[in-house]
C-alpha cells in the first residue's frame, strides 16, 4: 500500500511545467537572448517590468530635487488668471521661453497636481511619461533589429541621469521627446500625416525637436517630392499657429520671440559640453555663427552622400515619386530612424551649450546609432565603453575641463563611425 501511495504521488507529479521548461532553455542559451535581435521583445518586456518597481523606488527612497517645477506652475498660472502677452508671464527662474503647447500641456499638469502642490502625484505622472516613452523606443528598436537586447539594460536601469531628469526634477524635455517618439513610431508605420501631428506637437513642447526637421524634410521629399510635401509642411506649422493663436492675438512678436528664440543666450555655469573653453569664447556671437556653420555642413554632407541611397541626384527628389527616372523603393525602417536620428544628433554635437536636462535630446537614440554602422573596429565592448563614458560625462556635476573634452571626444567617434560605417552599409547594398 505505501509503495502505492509512492508511485501514485510520483505520477502526480508529472513533468516540469511549460514555463519552468521555456525559462531553463532560456537559460541555457542565454548567449542568443543577449545577443540576437529576435530576443529584443523578450528582453525589453522584462526591463519594462522592471523600470516599474525601479521607478516607484526611486520616487520614495530619493529626495525629490526642485529646479523648474515650480517655475512651470507660476508660468502657467499667469496664463490661467488671464495674461496671453508672453512677456508678461514669467516664473520663478526666469520669463517663459517655451511654446503654447507646453502651457496647454502643463496647465493639465497644473490642475490635476492640486495647482501643483501635489509633487508626489506628478512624479508619478512623469514615471508614466517615462514608461511610454520606453515602450515607444523599444518598438523602434525591435523594427530596425540592429542593436543586441544586451545593450538595453543600458538605456534602463543603468542611467542615474535619465530617471533623474523625468521623476526627480520634472522637466518638460522628456515630454517633447515622447510626443517625438510617438511621431516617429508614426512614421515607421507610414502614416505620415499623422505623424508629422505628433512632431509639431512635440516642437510645441520645446523647440529642440526642430533638430529633427533636417531629417524629416528630406524623409518627406523622398516618400512624397516637394508638391506633395507641402501640404503636411503647412500641417505642422498650421498646429504652432492654432496652438499659439491666443498669445499671437495679443502680442505676435512677443510670442515667437520667446517661444522660439534662437539667439538665446545660455549661462555657462550650467553647460555640460564647453567647460573647457574661456567664458568669453563661450558668450562669443562669432564662436555661435562658427558652431552654426559646422552644423549646417555636416548636415549638408550626410545630406548628400549619406541620407540619399539612390543612384540620383538630391535634386530628383523635387520630383514626384511616379516621375522620377528610378523608381525609389519605400523608405524601410532603418533608413526612417538613421536619417531622423542622426540629424538630431549632428545639431547636438554642434549645440551651444548643453545642460544636464538636455540628455534625454538624444540619449534614448545612442544605442541605435553606435550599432547602426559596419565598423568592425567598433566592437560591442568598445561600443558599451562608449555609451559609459558619455553617462559618466552626463553624471559629472559641476561639469569639468575633463568631462566636457570627454563628451566631445566620444561625439567625435560616434559621429565618424556613422560616416564610415554608413558608407559601408551603402557600398555593400550597391554590390548586391
């Protein structure tokens, strides 16, 4: 009888469950999990589970740091009880520079925080900001599928800066940049249209995204030639009007002058990237005309020999699509996230002063361009060294002669590697 019983409970027993069974295999190949891009969804859903718990322990354990937060509230405020001349309104640490779709957005913000008061809450808000805005980039990656799973526990919970910039200062960078990654999933899908709705959207956040616009002109000329382009151009700028139409009513030039001041003067106190250099260049209107030509020739050159595939001219692609002498294959992928990517990415190694708030601009975009080229010297070791060396430049507050040489140096070599790598990616397509 007991040795019934025995094998009875033995049968009962049964195999090793399905889960239990696909995780032990999992493990066992654990090196294809880390470095095969069909394991991405697999790895970025258990770093989102994880971001979860990361981000609720960092709200309760980290002293929440007061920097602007309170500067959006009395910005918004003032237009609440009645003042559209953007002059006029102003916060705590200075008058309001950022477009109206940033106090639409923030006055929400403002009511449902208790005017506010309730930080808690809107750090909450923002872990859910932080939260989409992983999703979204995730499934950028998981389309172009060049960038190895390993690398996104990187972009997670690797990145002090990053959480610290959404959930412990509140900044309203990282919400133009969700409304960017949300344009530019748009895109991979083909719904232009919409998706040029979300850029405008997120250009009424901060204008930084208008780093993007390079890339997106050219993207547009190539899906649609310049007639068809115009329309979904005057879209955009159809959006600044109507969201900026009350404060244009009141004071127009007041308006764009604030919103969208490109003379801007910035403190060198705060800058990350030009430590190194004598406050006095720094603030030189002849050192800002130099960095603004820089960038508009590295932006021509990738323009011209790096963005265009085809075998025409820049010119052809004026053209509508049905008449031009190749007919041009659909923008994949790859070529949509490269040319957006790396346009944002030229004008920030080309920026006037870069401030801590500044590296969710680009950060969430590393990754993909460290990978996205073919050069072999670039090894996934020397690539992670990379991206650490930029954090750590990022992390080093005050910024330093040696943080901020640091920085550039390691712009340098991401931005040769996406010459020379890209012009390998083009030569080998070319062959076949």
């Amino acid at each position: 009888m007991v040795s019934g019983a025995g094998v009875a409970r033995k049968k009962s027993a049964g195999p090793p469950s399905l889960m239990w069974g696909t995780l032990h295999a999992l493990w066992k190949d654990k090196h294809r999990v880390l470095f095969k891009s069909e394991y991405t969804l697999l790895v970025t859903a258990v770093l989102w589970i994880a971001e979860i718990v990361i981000n609720i322990c960092v709200i309760h354990r980290v002293a929440y740091t007061e920097i602007d937060w309170k500067a959006y509230m009395e910005e918004v405020e003032g237009v609440i009880n009645g003042t559209y001349d953007y002059t006029q309104l102003k916060g705590d640490t200075g008058p309001l520079v950022y477009p109206a779709g940033f106090v639409y957005i923030f006055t929400v913000l403002y009511y449902v925080t208790g005017r506010g008061r309730d930080v808690r809450l809107a750090q909450y808000l923002f872990a859910v900001f932080y939260l989409v805005t992983l999703l979204l980039v995730f499934r950028i990656y998981r389309r172009t599928s060049k960038v190895p799973p390993f690398v996104f526990f990187f972009m997670c919970c690797a990145s002090y800066r990053i959480h610290s910039i959404f959930i412990l200062r509140l900044f309203n960078d990282p919400v133009a940049m969700m409304l960017l990654f949300v344009a530019v999933n748009l895109f991979l899908d083909g719904r232009w249209t919409l998706g040029c709705c979300f850029y405008s959207l997120a250009v009424s956040v901060k204008m930084n995204v208008l780093l993007f616009a390079p890339g997106l002109l050219f993207l547009l000329l190539c899906e649609f030639g310049l007639l068809w382009s115009i329309p979904r151009l005057s879209l955009c700028a159809a959006i600044q009007v109507a969201l900026g139409l009350p404060f244009l009513l009141e004071n127009p030039l007041g308006y764009v002058s604030r919103s969208f001041d490109l003379g801007r003067q910035f403190l060198f106190e705060w800058t990350v990237n030009w430590r190194f250099l004598p406050e006095e260049i720094f603030l030189s209107r002849y050192f800002h005309l130099a960095l603004l030509g820089a960038h508009l020739s590295v932006l021509l050159l990738f323009t011209l020999y790096r963005w265009n595939r085809s075998q025409e001219s820049i010119i052809s692609l004026l053209k509508d699509p049905a008449q031009r002498k190749q007919t041009s294959p659909k923008l994949t992928a790859d070529q949509i996230t490269y040319t957006l990517f790396t346009a944002n990415f030229i004008g920030v190694c080309f920026s006037r002063s870069l401030h801590y708030q500044f590296y969710v601009w680009y950060f969430h975009t590393l990754p993909y361009l460290l990978w996205s080229g073919r050069v072999t010297k670039l090894a996934p070791l020397f690539r992670v060294l990379i991206l650490g060396l930029v954090e750590l430049s990022w992390n080093t507050y005050p910024s330093t002669v040696y943080s901020s040489a640091v920085l550039h140096a390691c712009h340098l070599v991401i931005l040769l590697s996406l010459w020379y790598g890209q012009e390998a990616a083009v030569h080998l397509h070319k062959r076949k």
